[in-house]
C-alpha cells in the first residue's frame, strides 16, 4: 500500500505507541452565519485566471441547502463526541459535470467557535487519501485549540470515506488473506498471485462504488469544498490541509484562487512527482528517517539498514510467529516499521519491536501494523485502506507495468535498502486492472490571484519529503507560495512541538499575518 498518512489510522497508532506496543450546542438549523471577525481583511491580490464558476451556475437546491445539524452518533468503532460538536450531511452533485442531476451525500461534522470574535469556518483534512474527517475531528480539536476560539472547527468525509459514504471494496477475511499474498514478488507464480490480488481488489471495488468509481477523484472533493463554503456561509475558504489534503488545497487554489482565504498546508505533498517520483520521493524520505532513527541509537544508518533489510529477507521466507496466533508476514513487518518513523516520539517502540522480531518474535511489529491497517482486535478492518485507493487511482494516470517497475526496481533499491523494493513494487500493483482511467500525470495547483497560502515544510518528515513543500511554492506561483520551515523529525510540524512553527500558523490564521517566505525554525 502506499505510505500517505492517514491519520486516523495514525491516531490509532500513536495510542498504542504510547502504551509501549500494548495491546456541540443544540442545533439552530441555519448552519454557519457566515460572521467574521476584525482582522479577516483578506490581501491584496491581483487579477485571477479561471477560477470557479459563479454560484449561480449551480442549482439553488445546492447552494441554498441548510444542514440539519444534529448532536453526533457514534460512526462504526468511534464513540460519539462531546456535546458541543454537531454533523449534518451535505447535499453534493454526483457528477459535477452535471450538476443537476443524482446528489450523494457528504457526511459533515462542527463545534463553533469558542469566543464572541469569530471570523468564519476553518475546514480541515487529515490526509490519506481516505481519512475520515468526522471521526479525526473531535480528537484533533486540543491540538487546535487556540484556533477554536475564533473559528468553527469543521470537517468531513470526502467522497467514498467514512461510516456514511465509504466503499469496501472486499471482506475482512479476503483482506486478511491477501496479508500473505508477497508485495515483493521473487518468482513467476509470487508475480501472478500478486496482479492476481490486485485485479481482484479492483473488481471488488468497482463493484462497490458503483457509480462513484468515476466521481471520487481530488478534483471532485475540490469542488465539493467550495460548495461547502457556500452553504456554510463564509465568503472565502479558510482551510487546514494535512498530507494528501494539502494536495486537495492546491487542487483548490487552483480552480477556485478567488475564493482562497487563509489557507495552511502542512506536509506538503509534491505536486510536481507521477505515481514513480512520489514512491521514490517516499522511498527516499522513510529511509532518511530510518537513518535519523539508527544514529539516535548509536548504530550506523548503513549496517543497522543493512541489518533490517536481512531480516526482511529472512520474515519473507520465513514469517515470523506472534501471540496472536497469525503470522508476520515481510509486508506486514514493513508496514510496522513504517508506523513509528511518523514520529519521533514513537522511535523507543521501534527499539522494541525490532529487539523483539530478531529473536524470532512478531508480534509487536504485527500489532503497529495492523493499528496502521484499520484492524480492531476483533479482525475487524476499517475501509480508509480501501478508499485510499479508490481515489488515487481515479486522480493517477500513470499505471506502470510489471516489466517497468523491474527496471525500477535497482535504482529503488539504491535510494532505500529497507523500503525501495516495496514501494517500486507498489507502482505496478496499486492500479493494476483499475476499471476507471486516471484524470491527471500530476496535480494542477497554479493559483494566480490567490491570497496568500502558508505552506509548512518538515525537513525530516519521511512521507512527504521536505521537498515537496519547496515544489508546491514553486507551481502556486510567485506571491501565492510562502515557505515555513521546520528543522524537525516526523510528519507534519504544527502541534509537534514547535513553538516557533505553531505561532507563526496561528498569527496567520487568527490574525492574517504572513511569516517571512523563507522563515525557518530550528
């Protein structure tokens, strides 16, 4: 599977890393009001190029909708949240080519402003694809806290995600099966079971989604959210983009730049990388933080990547038993090395689950990848995994084949001997079979005449490499692009510890004043 953060997965994750691997006010019915505090003055900005179509080109059974909010159920596994947080479902065409024809619903969740200055709505995205906005939400709301005074917290589950719209494309018995199913396929019969599990996976999807297969790309989630701006009442989208959302906010400025308010992207995905340059970008930035990993351990990034990669070689062959019952498999052990390279905090779990793994044992690189997977301890699997993949394959043109992907495989193995075959490989896989072309080689993202937007770079973050953030700067255009640096470890900077990073996003956000372009923090 590709390696984007999806934090809810993440937030799973994190929790169980902290244990040391063990195992809104009643509705008023009108919606947002639209009301905006003092220092909402949006900048200067010049003449826009394209944009969004008026709001009268769209039906007034769209644009004129008031959600029906109502106190939050609980959705799947997730408890319902506290009372101040509200959710409605938002009313969006199917095909925004026709927009008025079939709506789908939009599964919305909000919690008001906590003080009397408010100045509109703040629409977030946790990343993926296929994270669920309503259920990270509530949980993401202390780490924004000083946001919430003068914003509604709000976000969503885009097209194909969550408890209300989400697609699972197969069974939790066919997913746990296809664990065992080699992701770096040695021989002619591993190659064929592994396209064979990938065509498998697109036909359970196609036959799932239906009709959606060929509406949940990027670009539709975009135009979503300038509908949700409307029917919120905010005349400018103000907006917190994670990971892939930061994606989704320069798909945004783009076809909407006259609508951009202030907006932050925080792990900047590279807007300028195909399906292969964002596994090499991956490749190279989980390998960096392996390497951060090993020296903060006292061992040397080349022997001790060395050392990682021969016991993958040997759980490949071989997987390793757990106390669960079930094996590890080598992409199970992968993907549980992953998981606790997203942060720094989590490192001392990885001493522990390798410690444990080269004595034979996998059960705690099992138990950090099944948190990364969406399995509950009752092998239940969520479907981010699933909707994940609907939408990047629908947004990805690019759709190497086996023999492509062999070429690759060396220059892989060169930028990373512990995640370089397993991501080269993923390229051939992912779409494999996909029954919807792809829309794009790489995202749009120019947005002349854009306000401002604040782009955070991390330059340890192992799944969006530091790069992408210079990138994004580049292709929003000059003026729209500003550059904060973090000399950090992790995914994502805001929240993470920096008081320098988090001031600076909250004098933007609160006050609309625009760091430096080129600030670092140390």
């Amino acid at each position: 599977m590709r390696l984007f953060a999806r934090w809810t997965a993440l937030g799973a994750a994190t929790a169980l890393l902290v244990t040391g691997c063990g195992d809104g006010s009643p509705s008023d019915g009108k919606g947002g009001d639209g009301g905006k505090g003092k220092d909402s003055t949006r900048p200067t900005a010049t003449a826009p190029s394209g944009g969004a179509a008026p709001a009268s080109a769209l039906p007034t059974s769209l644009t004129s909708q008031k959600p029906d909010w109502v106190r939050c159920r609980s959705t799947g596994d997730a408890p319902a949240p506290g009372d101040d947080w509200q959710c409605a479902t938002l009313k969006v065409p199917l095909d925004w080519a026709r927009p008025g024809g079939e709506t789908i619903g939009v599964a919305l969740i909000r919690s008001k402003a906590k003080g009397k200055d408010r100045i509109g709505s703040l629409l977030f995205n946790f990343g993926g694809p296929g994270g669920s906005g309503v259920s990270t939400m509530p949980s993401y709301a202390s780490t924004v806290s000083s946001l919430h005074e003068r914003y509604d917290l709000v976000s969503w589950d885009p097209r194909g995600v969550g408890a209300q719209g989400g697609v699972r494309c197969r069974d939790d018995k066919a997913i746990q099966a296809a664990e065992a199913v080699d992701s770096t396929p040695d021989d002619a019969a591993e190659e064929r079971a592994f396209l064979k599990d990938a065509s498998d996976f697109a036909e359970g999807c196609r036959k799932a989604a239906g009709k959606k297969t060929a509406h949940v790309s990027t670009t539709d989630t975009a135009r979503d959210m300038d509908l949700m701006r409307q029917v919120l009442g905010d005349d400018e989208l103000h907006y917190f983009g994670i990971s892939y959302g930061t994606e989704l906010g320069g798909v945004y400025a783009h076809l909407f730049p006259k609508n951009v308010g202030r907006v932050v992207l925080d792990a900047v995905v590279d807007p300028t990388a195909d399906t292969v340059g964002h596994a090499k970008n991956q490749a190279r930035g989980f390998q960096l933080a392996l390497d951060n990993y090993l020296r903060s351990t006292g061992q040397d990034p080349k022997r001790g990547s060395e050392k990682i990669a021969a016991l993958l070689k040997r759980i490949d062959s071989k997987p390793l038993p757990t106390s669960s019952g079930r094996t590890l498999s080598q992409t199970l052990a992968v993907i549980g090395i992953v998981v606790p390279l997203y942060s720094e905090a989590a490192w001392p779990s990885l001493t522990s689950a390798l410690k444990s793994a080269y004595q034979g044992d996998g059960s705690e690189l099992l138990r950090l990848a099944d948190a990364y997977n969406d399995r509950d301890s009752d092998g239940h699997y969520g479907t981010s995994n699933h909707a994940q993949r609907l939408i990047s394959c629908l947004d990805d043109k690019q759709r190497p084949t086996v023999g492509e992907t062999k070429r690759l495989l060396p220059e892989f193995e060169r930028i990373s001997p512990v995640f370089g075959s397993f991501l080269g490989w993923d390229t051939a896989g992912w779409c494999h079979d996909w029954p919807v072309a792809g829309q794009f080689d790489t995202p749009e993202v120019s947005a002349a005449g854009s306000a401002p937007i604040l782009l955070v770079g991390n330059t340890g973050d192992p799944a969006t490499p530091y790069e992408g953030a210079r990138r994004m700067a580049d292709e929003l255009g000059r003026g729209v692009g500003v550059l904060l640096t973090w000399k950090g470890e992790g995914h994502g900077a805001y929240g993470s510890g920096s008081n320098c990073v988090d001031s600076a996003v909250d004098g933007y956000l609160l006050n609309g004043t625009t760091p430096k372009d080129g600030t670092v923090c140390s």
